[in-house]
C-alpha cells in the first residue's frame, strides 16, 4: 500500500521547484495533490504531470481571499485536509543596508504572513484528519548569519519559532496535527539558480552521497517531507530537520 493513500495534500509555490519535487512524490506516494502557484499556468503543468485526483489552483499566498477560496474548494472536495506544505517563498539578495522597506514587507508577506494565514485558516480542516501534518519550509539560513539573505532569513526564523507554537497548540486543543519544519540549505531550484547569478543554468546533482560544499536536488527534501506526513512519523511534532549535508555543522 502507498504510504500516503487517500490523504489530501496542498503545497503552495507548487508550480516549480521544491514545491513541484513535492506534489510528484506526495502523488507518487498516494496522495490527492492540490497544487497552489501564484503562477496558475505551472501549477497547471504539474498536475497535468501528476494526472488523475490533481487540481491546480492559483493562489497567492499573501492574501487571505485566495487561502480562503482554496480552503473551500478542498472542503467542498473533501470535507477535510490531512497535509498543508508551505513551500511558496522568494528571495531578495540584499544585505541589512541594502534591503528597502518594500523588499522587507514583500518578503515578509509572502514567506511570514503567508504561512501564519495558511495554518491559522487550515487548522479546522487540518483537525478532522486521523493525522494531520503541517510542513513549514525554512532554511538553514535561519540558523546563522546570512546578509546577503537578510529579509529571506528573517521570514524563515518567524516561521521556525511560529512552528513551534502551532505544533504545540494543536496538542494542547487535541487536534491530531503535528507541525515540523524542514530547513535545506541551497537545493537546484529555479530560486536558487537566480540568488546564485545563474538563472536558467541547472546544474545536474550526482547520485550518491555528495562531498562537502555540494548543493542538493529537489528530491532530497521531497523524500523527506513524505516521510514526515506519513503515520511512520506519527511522535514527531515541532521538531526542525536540517537538510543540508553537513554544511550548518562545519566550523
């Protein structure tokens, strides 16, 4: 049996990149993908890759009108949501002097608010699931000094410490929803190959275990979110899982 058969799951920013990874192996592994993209095009493209069961929707996370219209449709489709991935993000190559205020609220909305919205408007749903599972996407730029990604690794350390608290509410209010992070450092995206000045440009990830300083592929966070909304990973909960071969733990 596939280890997510007959779970309902949502990803935002699933027109390309992680997100994408995301709905192919959440399908992959059973589950009915609604793929959400700001972009309504690509997350059409993804679900036409995914076929039957997938919806495409499009969907700006900032505002709360279109998480709402989401919301309704999936209660309409299913009176209920068993997974919620927050993976829409972008990225502002500015340092703390360098970042306006526009790019601050901008950053702020879509990779902060967004996800606060997301979960605040999610949780009746997520709460009539037997096992709920909120994913937030992070970084480990939330864990150190970043400047170049400065308003970036602020959004992503209120969504770390924002996590904590929805995973312990939701305990404490006897939903069956837990609410982990997952903190990659740089991954072959479309967003990263733009942050590192090479867009369009992919770079192909060898099979294998790679060597110190290599950056990682879609799949490697994929397979991890699988696992943590699966019932295999029914004790965790507000935990923070570094993706990023090593790199946070190098002096």
């Amino acid at each position: 049996m596939s280890k997510l058969a007959g779970k309902i799951a949502l990803v935002t920013g699933g027109g390309s990149g992680l997100g994408k990874a995301d709905c192919l192996r959440l399908a992959e592994a059973g589950a009915i993908v609604y793929v959400t993209d700001v972009n309504e095009a690509a997350a059409q493209d993804v679900a036409a890759q995914i076929g039957e069961g997938a919806v495409a929707l499009r969907h700006d996370v900032a505002s709360e009108a279109e998480w709402q219209a989401v919301y309704e449709r999936i209660a309409a489709d299913h009176g209920r949501l068993d997974i919620l991935v927050n993976n829409a993000g972008i990225v502002i190559v500015a340092d703390p002097e360098q970042t306006t205020i526009e790019q601050f609220d901008k950053t702020m909305d879509i990779m902060c608010k967004g996800v606060f919205i997301g979960c605040k408007l999610g949780l009746p749903l997520l709460a009539k699931s037997e096992n709920g599972s909120i994913i937030n996407m992070c970084s480990n730029a939330s864990h150190f000094g970043f400047p170049p990604f400065f308003a970036y690794s602020a959004a992503k350390g209120a969504v770390r410490s924002m996590s904590k608290s929805i995973a312990i509410h939701c305990q404490d209010q006897g939903y069956k929803v837990r609410c982990n992070t997952i903190h990659p450092s740089a991954i072959e995206t479309p967003m990263v190959q733009g942050a590192m000045g090479r867009p369009g440009e992919e770079q192909e990830i060898p099979q294998g275990v790679l060597p110190a300083g290599s950056i990682g592929a879609p799949d490697d966070v994929a397979s991890l979110i699988v696992f943590l909304c699966s019932d295999d990973a029914r004790f965790l909960t507000g935990g923070e899982y570094l993706i990023d071969n090593g790199s946070s733990i190098r002096p």
